[in-house]
C-alpha cells in the first residue's frame, strides 16, 4: 500500500514516518511505498522495508494537492498546519493553509474519485486539535459538546472537521479527524509556545538543565504523549470508518493532570534532585492564556473505538525516557 | 443609516425589507438608504421613506462582495442562500454560494474595516439554520450541542457561522448568526421542498384549497412564523454585540409541536370545514427524510438575549390569517 504524509517534517509526521519504517505494515497490510511531504523536505526514514519519496512544496498553492494525490495513495495523513500562534498572527496564512489547504486536498481526492467512478476512495487522517473549543467549559468536555474556538487556528480546524465530515458522507473519500490533546513530553529544544511550559518542565530537567516554571501547581491541562499519538493516528489509519458513522471527528483520549501532579510523577520517576530544576517564575500573560485552556475530557465515544492514552503522567514520563533519552535521566 | 440585505428577493429578505419601509427605522435611528441585492433584481418597497437601490448579481463571483460593500453600510443582512436541496444535489454550488459568497462577503468587510483603521465595524445578520444540527438527538436541542450537519446546506452554514465568530473575535466586524426555525406558515404556493408539507396542510386549507398531509400526526418539528423571522432578524440588528461575547450563534427560539397539534390548532382557528381539507396520502420518501429532522430546541440562550417566537401554533396560524390573508379564511 501506498502512504501519503503531509506534514511529514513535523514532531508528529516523522514520529509516524519512524513507526511505519519500523513496522513495515499498517493494518496487516505491507507499506509498498511513502511519499513524504511537507513545506520543508522531510528526511526519508532509514532502514525502511519500502521507498520513500520526499517532497517539499506549499501544498495549498494551486495544482500542489493535484501532484501529491495524482498516484492514488491508499491512505493520507493530512498533518499539515500552520500552528496556533502563528496563525493568529498571520490571519491569510493561517486560513490559506489550515483552511484552503484542506480543502484543495479534499478537492483533489474528489476529483479522483468522481474520475474513477467512486473506486478510489481513500482514508484520510487528519490531524485536529483541542482548539475547536472555546471557554468556558463543562467540567469535563464531552463528545457532544459544541465547537467555539477562540483562535483562528481553532476554527481553521473546525472547519476542516466539518469538510471532512461532508465529503465522507458524500462518497468522496473516508476520513477520519482526532483532536490531539497536548503532547508531552514534547522532544527537542524548549519553545516560546504559551503551551510549552507543560513539556520543559519535564523535558529539561530530565536531561540535566533547568527549567521555567510560568504558572501555579493546580493549572489542570489535558496530555498525551507522542507515543500515544502515534498510536492515535496508526488507529484512526487502520479503524473500519462504518463503525464511526456520520460522526467523523473525534476527541481523543488523554489524561488530566495539575502541573503539581505532573510534578511529583517527575519526582517518582525520575527523584527530588531531578525536581530541583524547576524554577517558579510566574508569567502573568502566559497565567492568562492558560486559564482559557480544556482542563479535563470526557473521550468515551474514542475510548470504545480502540483509542488508547496514558493512564498515568508516570507512563507519560517513562516513555518520554525510553523514546527519547535510551532509558537515562540525568 | 445605510441598510444592505443580501438575498432580499427570497421570502425573509422580502418581509424584512417591507417591514424596514413601514418602519423607516432600525434600533431608533432612521433609515436613509437602502441597497437591496439577489442574484434576481428585488423588488424596491412601495412606500418607503427612504432611497431604496436594487441589485441583481451572482455575489459569490470576484469583485462582486467588495462593489456590494463599497459604500459602507451600517447593517448588513446576509440571507443569500442555495437552499437544502439543491445544495445536496449540486456540490460545487452550494459551496460557492454558501461558502466561498459568505467568506468573500466577511473579507470584502474585512479589508474595508482594516482600511479604515478598525473605524468601519458593520452589524453583519446572517441567517444560519437548525441544518447545521444532525441526528441523532437529545430530547430537546440545547444551546451547546454539536454541529454536525448530515447535510451540505448544514455544513456551510455551520463552516459560515465559525468564519462569522472568528471575524467578529478579531473585530473586522459586528457578526450575530441566527438558525431559524422551519418557517411556517411560509406563504405562496405549495412546493416539492420535503418540509412543504408543514405550511401546506395550514395554507391551502385556509385559502380553500385540499392539501396533502404525507407523514403521521404524531411527528413533532419546530416551527416560527415569518412574522417572528423578522423580528429575529431586526432583534439581531440592533442587539448588544458585548451581550453576545464570543458565541455568535444563535438557535432562534421557536414552537415545538407535532402535526396533530397544528391541525388541532387549525381547528381552533378556522373549524372543521377547513382541516377537511386535508387529506392524508403517506409518502414514505417523504416520512424518512423527516424522521432526521430536529424535533425540539431548548433555545433558552436566545430567550434570554430577547428573541421572542410564538407560543402556539394558534397564534402562528393567526398571524397567516393577518399578515397573509387579511383576516379572512375562506
């Protein structure tokens, strides 16, 4: 089978890249062929059981999604955004990529499928976020609970949710949408997203470095790590799409924790020397920003679709030292 | 102040427009202009105290929303719409008008409102729809339950409602979207929409004529007269926006009840002689389609913000009588 990521130079799309070049298959079936894409070239995976060709373009330019699906790929993971921040800032960015490039590409696999006379019908994973709710909320936010963003981002993504859903209805394509909690522990090098904090705090002083702590102990936030994401989009590639119904965008699971929770799973795991690392340096702007944040989910209606998340903050950092640091703290 | 109504030629567009003439003013100032666009030429209304400009143009086509908004209007009624079903049965219409027209609308004001510094903030109506809610159902469809439309129509109304939100967050304008109840009694002739049937078995009866009745007695809808469709509509052009805060949409309030309690009501109104005309020829097309439909609203947000429908469906019968047939039933 033929797998299509865009997106594929992202933290998610090459951890998907990796796993997919480690398992050879998706769904029992062997991968034949990757075609990785993103607005920078994405590193072909190494050691892959298959090809992979790599591409870098601005898939919401006119003609790109036409070349990027022109070879029928079996199944794509539509990862591709421009992130939160930046797409409030740049409000024609945010809506050219997170909107219209959606959509040309939702727009190109229709076009292949009306060619074909409905037989190719791919699935689509894309790729949504926590973002389509806004403040305030229920104490947890259920499956049926409405979509307010308070971020373009936000609503660039319900939107595409919304596309998703009516061009599988209609025949053209089968998709499947799953709204990642936040990731952490985040790898790489700490980032001035508001959000941030939630990952430095463990990140860092895992690795022997100190980090910033912005906010008080009893912010509650909603996490998975990106082991579990990768999970999460294997699943959504591979699940049978009748059992999802009209309903094709989902929450997906996670844990709720306090940061004072995350804190002491970090002192389990990894003792107190590790946790003297964090310094409390309130921000009042970042204070802010978070108090408008989901605190808790209801994902049930995933959950008994087979998505699976951490039960612990301790598995969230264990996996964190496995994947990441070959099982060592410092 | 300068009123613009897109889609004045339609049935709301039209009542509106002839109650802004009697009225010849809006929230307490008076209305000095009046520009009233379709993609047939309105009708300018007779009487009016103001300069009413009619307009005929496809609005979704480039250029055409910027020469629309050109001379800055105070309010603008968007109602421009491809309805139900024929959005569903041609795609790339329905979305170019629903969508693409709407998105073009929001950022031909957009660029006026940066143009200007932030200084032109128009009050933008749109008429949204209970389309954008899909089966299956609560009870009683409250304020904060999903959009997930099982229809094209409903999912650009629902994709229109978040760029509407989003726009009115960053302040390029005033939005306020409001989902109307089926509107019943809809005046004219009978027509092949499948919700026909609800302001059919009242209108034709009353003017002396059989109508057919093609689903049981016991369906439940949710209805609200033309006389109230306007006032939502005037109710949503002079309202607080700060009252609004960042949920900009609204379920309109409306009258739960089923077919046997409007043609009990009918009763009431108009005797037995009337409902005789009625004749019940079940049409299972017709009985499935409707079986998806919303059967009830808890629109207590609405409510309280000040929008106000009929009680009973005797009262919305009673309104046909008045605004429709001069009092008399034949």
């Amino acid at each position: 089978m033929h797998i299509l990521v865009i997106g594929a130079a992202g933290m998610a799309g090459r951890k998907l890249v990796e796993r997919l070049a480690k398992d050879g298959r998706l769904g029992g079936k062997a991968v034949t062929k990757a075609t990785l894409h993103d607005v920078i070239e994405p590193t072909a995976p190494a050691g892959a059981p298959f090809a992979s060709k790599t591409l870098a373009s601005d898939f919401s330019m006119p003609g790109e999604a036409e070349k990027l699906v022109a070879e029928k790929p079996d199944v794509i993971f539509h990862l591709a955004a421009i992130v939160s921040g930046e797409a409030e800032r740049e409000f024609d960015k945010g809506y050219r990529i997170n909107l219209d490039g959606s959509r040309l590409l939702f727009e190109a696999v229709r076009a292949l499928n009306m060619q074909s006379g409905g037989a190719y019908k791919p699935r689509i994973v894309f790729t949504s976020s926590i973002a389509v709710f806004g403040a305030p909320f229920p104490e947890a936010i259920h499956d049926e609970f409405f979509t307010t963003p308070l971020t373009s981002y936000g609503t660039q993504k319900a939107i595409a949710e919304l596309l998703l859903a009516d061009y599988t209805r209609k025949g053209f394509f089968d998709g499947v949408g799953i709204r990642f909690p936040t990731i952490c522990v985040r790898p790489g090098k700490p980032n001035a997203a508001a959000s941030g904090f939630f990952s430095n705090i463990i990140r860092e002083p895992l690795a022997g470095h100190e980090a910033v702590l912005p906010v008080s102990e009893d912010v509650r936030h909603w996490h998975a790590s990106p082991r579990a994401a990768v999970e999460f989009m294997i699943h959504a590639a591979t699940i049978d799409g009748e059992k999802l119904g009209a309903r094709r965008n989902l929450t997906m699971p996670g844990l709720s924790c306090t940061v004072g929770e995350q804190i002491e799973a970090l002192r389990r795991v990894a003792g107190d020397k590790v946790v003297a690392r964090i310094k409390k340096v309130p921000d009042e702007a970042i204070i802010k920003i978070v108090a408008g944040w989901p605190r808790n989910f209801d994902a049930s209606r995933a959950e008994s679709l087979g998505f699976k998340a951490e039960k612990s903050f301790d598995d969230i950092i264990r996996a964190h030292v496995e994947d990441e640091l070959g099982g060592k703290i410092a």
